[in-house]
C-alpha cells in the first residue's frame, strides 16, 4: 500500500469512507492487466492500480459491495483503451486512460466521484 502518498486510505475509510478529519472516502482496487494487441499478435502487457474516490461514506460502501462490478466495469475501459491507444513502445497516456476509466466507473456507479490511477505501466510481453 502506498501510504506515504496519502492517497490510500486506512482499511477503515477504504471499507466505510471518510473518516473524522474530513479525508475523502477511499476505496483501493486491485491491479488490473489488460493485453495490448496488434491485430491478432500479443504486443505487451497495459498495467493499471487505482482508487475509487467516493462521494461520500455511503458511496464508498456502495461501492465496496460492488467491487467486483466496478473491476469488470474498468477492465472493460482498460482493453478498448489498450487496443486503441496503448504501446509497449512508449508511454502510457495517463490522462486519457483516467478520462476512459472514470467514465466507465462514474457510469457504472454514480457513488464514484472519480477514479485515481495510483500506478500505470506497459511493459512488451
């Protein structure tokens, strides 16, 4: 967990929302790995952590029951993402996948205020 960065909550926001002091209710995902593909040939590997910023303590529930919903919802983003924009070859366009995966997220679940890439990456397979 990266808690130097402040973006990851306490297993108590990320589960419940935020907490006393006013933080933003958190919700971490799992890494997800989508292939890059050049037509029918395996290119790379497109990598990609986020955190679910919630509305509120009520949302980050929400959205904490549907996690799994919500993973399928940004791996879904995440391939078209990766079969139209991404390259093992050069950097990953971190705002235009941030803008794919928080319109995927935000449609799949309006408690999502917006969804932080806390980790990106394409590495060639």
């Amino acid at each position: 967990m990266l808690a130097g960065t402040g973006l990851l909550a306490s297993p108590s926001q990320a589960a419940g929302g935020g907490g006393e002091d006013g933080a933003p209710a958190l919700v971490p995902m799992e890494e997800i790995a989508v292939p890059i593909l050049d037509g029918a040939r395996l290119e790379g590997i497109l990598r990609f952590t986020l955190v679910l910023r919630a509305h509120d303590d009520a949302a980050a529930a929400d959205i904490t029951r549907q996690i799994v919903r919500l993973r399928s919802a940004a791996l879904v983003a995440g391939l078209d993402f990766a079969r139209m924009r991404a390259s093992p070859y050069r950097a990953v366009d971190v705002a235009q996948l941030a803008m794919a995966l928080d319109a995927a997220l935000k449609k799949a679940e309006p408690g999502v205020e917006q969804a932080l890439i806390v980790r990106v990456g394409a590495a060639a397979k």
